[in-house]
C-alpha cells in the first residue's frame, strides 16, 4: 500500500469506502494497478482467515491467490450489493471450505511461527504460567494444541469461530459472508466454543 | 449469553494466541506481486512458454537438464560421451563397408558348377531395331535350372499316337 493513501480499514469510514469503490470500478475495467491495491489491502485478513481454517501455510498461500485471481476474473459479476471486503471474503471461505471437504483426512500441520509479541502478551503468560496444569507447556505446544482442536470442529462451526474470536469480525458479517442468518451464527458459536472447550480442557481452568 | 460469554472467557483468551502465529518475514511483501503476474499469465490466454510446454510434455528431460544445473561436471562428461559414440559410429561404418566389399567379392569368384551358383547367361545376341528397343530371342535365365517346362512326362498317362491312311494296309 501506497505511503499517499490512508491506511485504514473498510468498516471504518465514508473516504475508504468511496476510494475502495474507486478502485474496485478500475480494477473492473482491467487496472491491476488499482487491483493491486486491492489484494494488499486484504491480502494479510484473507489470508490469516485461510490459514487458520486450514493451519497449514503452504495451503493457506495457495489458496489465498486462489481466492483473489478468482475474485479478479468474477469482478464483473459483483454488483455492489456488499461490500468488496465481504464479497472476497465469501469467496475465500466457499474455495476454503470446499479445499477443506476433498482434503478430509489427509491434513497435516505446517504451521507458522509465533510472533515475538506473544511471549510478552501478559493475557497469553498468565494463561500458560498460571492457569495451566501443565506448566512445562510452551507456547508452541499450546499452538499446535489449539490448531489440533481447532481441526477437530466442523468446517462451518471452525469458520465462525475463526472470523468471530479470532479475527474479530461481526455476527452480521459473518451471516453475510456465510450466507445464514445471525441465530444460525450465534448458535454455531457457542456449540464451537463448547466443543473447544472440551477438547482444551486439560489446558484450561473454569473462569 | 453473557453467561456463556464469561464462560469462555479463558478459551477466548487461548484463541487470541492464533493471531500471533505469522507467515515467513516478507511474505506479504511479494504476495501481490505473485497474484498480479499469475493473472496477467492467465490473460495471455495459455500461451505457455516453450519451458512450462516442456514441463507438462516432457518432465523427464526438464529433471535430466536439472542434473547438470546442479552438477556442472556432469555436462562435460555427458559432452565427451557423445563425442566418442560419435568417432565409435563413424570407425565401424567404414568397418562394415570394406567387410560388405570382400563379401560381395567372394560371391562372384565362387565356382560355376555350384548348384546355387548363378548360371551363366549365354551370349546375348541381341538386335537393335528402329526405335532403339532392345529385343532379345534368348530365354530368360534362372537361378535353378528346370529340364522342362512341365517336368518328365510320365508315360502311363499317354500313349503313342498312329495313323495309318485308309487302304494303304490289308
């Protein structure tokens, strides 16, 4: 992303969203500069979203090229009615989900290293150090713990939890991007989170 | 809700972990620049280059071609190899040339009653007419000589014709 350009993210305001419109109509007419853009806007959300569905980076890479060359040549059936964000985001979770139905079974961990930030978030300490039976475990064995669990959940159930508690998007987008509606959303949440917390309970005491 | 809200306080909490696992440094940096170039490869309409036509035709040549990528020294081995099948196939051509010869040779000085031996032609006499075409009387010669043209004749199948004109006996 340009230095010119303000940062910010689509929910946040008007100028985004006229400017994202902008250059969603060039990238349409066949500007890949303006798709460019586009793709380093929310190259790190989709890709984040891909990889947590399928905790393995070599996937999450494909498939996250996967999704925007798909979006680029559906450019011009995009009407407008949502916004570009939810509407690339609808088909990285269908091409997801659908990568994820064949591979059924034959999955296998790659995953990414941890940020160096996560040693020092006092939340993710306290809960290795402190609440956590077993204390030898580490932060990396916790991870691929979580990834596991996180496998063991369906498909839908995986994907609300993903975009809700992970990457902080809204009950109503998420309806929007998963084409249901919000007590379908609310309800998948909670028996994912149940079902999570059953297979992390050794890892975790009650609140 | 909110109960079950706090309740999965600690879970949410565990969950936060997921956001701090990152791809390899950089990998943002060239993520759009690969986007960008497999679309514009797929607007070229498949007009693949003669290397990705050979990846899909013939992988075995690309993967021998990648041993002398990784081993230079294979290719000046590989390069002395030909050149000697070259100079082998070159010397035993001449050899089987000169070997056909002293074959062919001792073909034609072989004896004349050999019964495979071919059989001399006689003196051809022949006579050249008006419009240049040679015509020949001489039968054609075989490699294996027939007596007759029907083989013996058996005599119990035919007997002796004769003719007696009326009123020259009794």
């Amino acid at each position: 992303m340009s230095m010119s350009e303000p940062v910010t993210t689509p929910e946040s305001g008007t100028p985004v969203a006229t400017l994202e419109g902008d250059l969603v109509r060039k990238a349409r007419r066949g500007d890949l500069n303006a798709y460019d853009e586009l793709v380093k806007r929310y190259q790190e959300r989709i890709y984040a979203t891909i990889y947590h569905m399928t905790s393995n980076h070599e996937d999450a890479n494909d498939l996250a090229q996967e999704s925007f060359i798909k979006a680029y040549q559906a450019l011009k059936s995009f009407k407008g009615g949502s916004s570009f964000y939810t509407w690339l985001y609808r088909i990285a979770v269908n091409k997801t989900i659908n990568f994820l139905k064949q591979r059924k079974n034959k999955y296998h961990l790659s995953l990414n290293d941890l940020d160096f930030n996560a040693e020092h978030d006092p939340d993710l300490v306290a809960l290795v150090s402190d609440k956590t039976p077993l204390r030898d475990a580490g932060l990396a064995e916790l991870q691929k713990k979580l990834n596991e669990a996180l496998l063991k959940l369906s498909e839908p159930h995986r994907m609300v939890v993903v975009l809700h508690d992970v990457q902080g998007v809204s009950h109503d987008e998420i309806a929007e991007i998963m084409g249901c509606n919000i007590g379908t959303v609310r309800s998948r949440l909670f028996y994912a989170r149940q079902e999570l917390q059953g297979h992390l309970a050794e890892y975790m005491k009650p609140a | 809700m909110n109960q079950s809200e706090h309740n999965f306080g600690n879970l949410k909490r565990l969950l936060k972990l997921k956001r701090q696992e990152v791809p390899p440094p950089g990998y943002f940096n060239t993520f759009s620049d690969s986007v960008i170039s497999r679309i514009r490869a797929g607007e070229a309409g498949g007009a693949q280059s003669a290397t990705e036509r050979l990846h899909v035709t013939a992988p075995w040549l690309v993967n021998f071609l990648n041993i002398f990528e990784t081993k230079p020294g294979l290719v000046g081995g590989f390069a002395v190899s030909l050149c000697l099948l070259l100079v082998l196939g070159v010397v035993f051509s001449e050899r089987s040339d000169s070997a056909t010869k002293n074959i062919l040779a001792t073909v034609q000085s072989a004896p004349a009653n050999d019964s495979l031996a071919l059989v001399a032609a006689p003196p051809m006499a022949s006579v050249t007419d008006s419009s240049g075409i040679i015509a020949s009387t001489n039968p054609v010669t075989s490699l294996q000589p027939v007596a007759t043209m029907f083989g013996q004749p058996n005599p119990a199948l035919f007997q002796a014709a004769s003719f007696a004109p009326a009123g020259t006996g009794n």
